[in-house]
C-alpha cells in the first residue's frame, strides 16, 4: 500500500492542517473515503472537497486515485490499498490522523457488485464478496472509531460521522443477488449496532442505501449478456423510472456527515427513487 499527496507525483508530503476551502458544510473537517476512485466514492470525494473537507482518498486503483486527484480543488491525500487488509485499512484511517491531526468523517464506501444466483455462485464468491463488503466495512469503521473516539486522559478523539455504503439489497431482497445482498445486510445491520453502541461518545454513524445507480459498473452491464434486459427491468422498479446518479448519493452522504444531521444516528437512508417504498 502507498500514500501520496496530489501536490506531489510518488512522494509522502503530508498536506498542511487547513487546506481545505474556506468555508463549506465540511469546512477543515478531515474525512477517509473508501473506494474513492470511481462511482460513488469518487462522486463523494469530489462533493467533499467542494465543501472544504480535507480527503484523504483510498483504492485499489492506484491510476483512478491520480485522476481523481487532478480533479480535485485542492490537494488531497490519496491511499492504494485493500480494506480487506488489516493493516490497509488501519494506514487508510491513519493517513488522516498523521496528516490532519484527527479523523472527522468516515465514508466507508468500497465494495464489489457481482450479480449471480445462489445455484451460479461458490464459496470463493461468497468469501470474495463479503471479505470487501463485510470485513472491509468492518475494519475500516473499527479504526475510524478507535481514531475518533475521546481518549481518557483528552489527548485525542472529539467524536465524529461514519457514513456506510449500504443499499437496497442491503434492506430488501432481490433477485440475483444471493451474495451481494446479504453482504449489505452486513453494513445495514453494522450501522445500527455502532450507532447504538458509540452514540455517547460523540460518534454518528448512519448509511444511505442506493438504489441502481449509473456508476461504470451498471454502464458495463449493458455490454453484458443480458445486461441490458436487467436494466430495463429495474429501471422500471424504481417508482422515478428512472435509475440514479452518483452525485445525488454524494448529497445524502454528505448531509449524513455534516453537522446538519448532529441528532441523526443509526439511519439507514434510502437514495432509491422510491423503490423500498413499495
């Protein structure tokens, strides 16, 4: 795993505390993204920034964290590694704290979405799946909390906002998703418990649950066999009849994180265009 700054090609300059935009709903706040590359994450990173947060962005794609990086207002702390990894997620979370001072804001976003029936699926799947979705999501909450946590003796933890990528398959069945959806059920399911568990302590944690969303993943599907038919279809199961963008999941995300949601915990807040409300 490498950390760099975007304010420098291969090096470990850390940002200076404080350069974020001035001004902004996260305004100095220092926030991790998971999966911050494309879809979601990079709509989340790109938002965050506007609004003045200092990011701290990690990925497997080390190539897609250089690109966010250039589009970015200001310089931003970018992360290669897996969440499923120990301590991948532990330097994720770390990044923050080493270059900020503190962790604000976590977005635990990273995940994979393969869509199969339980009869078309193995163990290596299922492992696969719930290594990233679940124990990554896991992970990097566990660091984010011990970061953010108040510390006895006042050295360090003022509380913070964790926002979990959850989804509709992660509140309701659906067909084809023996292995995504209960991963899902995994960050619905975790949101709750942290909320309630770390609520006293200053810690906010809640999650927004995506409808079908036009990420390069769903655009990849229409060149899929049967890819284009399944899109079809749940496009019309969305009550909008139509399927979302990036970016509307990013304002959910970032009201969650904001201050503006400092009596919302233990949420799980639908950005489906009506569909759980069927």
């Amino acid at each position: 795993m490498t950390e760099t700054s975007s304010a420098t090609a291969g090096g470990s300059t850390a940002n200076a505390p404080g350069t974020g935009t001035v001004g902004g709903r996260l305004a100095g706040k220092a926030c991790v993204i998971t999966g911050a590359a494309h879809g979601i994450g990079r709509a989340v990173a790109e938002l965050f920034a506007r609004e003045g947060a200092m990011v701290v962005a990690a990925d497997l794609d080390e190539d897609g964290l250089r690109r966010l990086a250039e589009r970015l207002p200001q310089a931003v702390t970018t992360v290669v590694g897996d969440v499923s990894r120990d301590e991948d997620a532990r330097r994720m979370i770390s990044a923050a704290v080493e270059r900020h001072g503190r962790l604000d804001v976590l977005v635990a976003n990273a995940g994979v979405i393969p869509l199969s029936e339980i009869t078309d699926a193995g163990a290596e799947d299922w492992d696969h799946v719930m290594a990233i979705d679940g124990r990554g999501m896991f992970l990097t909450c566990k660091y984010a909390i011990e970061a953010m946590a108040p510390a006895d003796d006042g050295s360090g933890g003022g509380g913070g906002a964790i926002v979990c990528v959850s989804s509709i398959s992660g509140v309701a069945g659906q067909r084809g998703q023996a292995v995504y959806g209960p991963a899902k059920f995994v960050a619905s399911g975790l949101t709750k418990h942290l909320a309630v568990e770390w609520a006293d302590r200053g810690i906010r944690v809640n999650a927004v649950a995506p409808g079908t969303i036009t990420t390069e993943r769903v655009a990849r599907l229409r060149d899929e066999p049967g890819g284009a038919e399944y899109l079809a279809d749940i496009e019309q199961l969305h009550p909008m009849r139509r399927l979302g963008a990036p970016r509307e999941v990013a304002a959910a995300v970032l009201f969650l994180a904001s201050d503006e949601a400092s009596f919302i915990t233990g949420a799980v807040l639908p950005v489906d265009g009506g569909y759980l409300a069927q």
